[in-house]
C-alpha cells in the first residue's frame, strides 16, 4: 500500500510543478498534498510541524498569486480600473481559446482597463506591462516553491530508500 500511495504522491508532485504555471491549478499547495499523501504511508514518519510550515507556505504563495500581478500594475503606474482589469483579464485568458491567453489576458486586461480610466496610451501600456511582469514574478515564485517542495520530497523519500525497498 505504500508503494501506492509513494506513486500517487509523486503524481501530485509533479502536478504540482505544472500548476505553477496554470492558474487553475493552484502549484504549492498542490504539491503540498503530494507531502501529505507521503505522509500517510505506514513507512515514513513525517513531523507535523515539518507539515504545518510547508502548508503556511503554501497558502501564502497562493494569496500572493492573486496580489502580486496587481502589484506590478499598481507599480509601474496602474490605477484600480487596471488592477480590475488584470484580474479580469487573467480570467478571460484562462478561458479564451487563444494560445498564450494566460500571459495575454492580463496583458490586455491591464490595457483596456486603463483606457477606460481615460489614461493615454503610453500609461496604459506601462501599467500593462506591470501587470504582465507581476505575473511572471508570481509564476516563477510558485515554480520554485513547488520545485523546492520536490526535492523536500525526494530527500524524505531517499532517506527512508531502505526501508521502502
């Protein structure tokens, strides 16, 4: 049975690091499930204050998921018409068919929503491509808790090697 869950754990690991870059799917957190699968095997014992602390990370990752894009706009001169617009934005470039609407959208969502607040165009662009950098801090800023996740993972598993197989 702990094989199983090992394999299942590793799954959720990895969706993990593929959820840093979706926003539907929240990186961290998922890839803190896949510790708390680990945790569950009858083989390795896993402190829980070990647990507690990577699962505050997480839910602090995945509140800044949702701040730091507006950040970026706000920074480089946004208003909260853009602010708004990145957040919606975000949301019609998960949903749009369009390829790369996830980078686009807020993108373009910053953009129009500066227009409407009656910025010129040179303002509303730079407020754009706040928002445009806040998401690729965010993004990266997930990946690398997820991928720091998977070698937390790796080394719980690489301890305890001889008592699995």
């Amino acid at each position: 049975m702990d094989i199983i869950l090992i394999i299942i754990a590793t799954f959720i690991m990895f969706l993990g690091i593929i959820g840093s870059f979706l926003p539907v799917l929240p990186g961290p957190l998922t890839s803190w499930i896949g510790l708390l699968v680990l945790h569950f095997t009858d083989t390795i014992p896993m402190d829980k204050s070990f647990l507690i602390i990577t699962l505050v990370i997480a839910i602090f990752i995945w509140v800044l998921d949702y701040i730091i894009p507006a950040i970026g706009t706000k920074r480089f001169g946004g208003s909260k018409y853009g602010m708004i617009g990145t957040t919606i934005g975000l949301i019609v470039g998960l949903i749009a068919p369009i390829p790369g609407g996830i980078i686009i959208g807020p993108f373009i969502g910053a953009l129009i929503g500066e227009l409407i607040n009656k910025n010129d165009t040179k303002t509303a662009t730079k407020a754009a491509f706040g928002s445009f950098i806040g998401f690729l801090t965010s993004t990266l800023i997930k990946f690398v808790v997820a991928i720091i996740y998977l070698g937390l993972f790796i080394g719980i598993l690489w301890d305890y090697r001889g008592v699995l197989f």
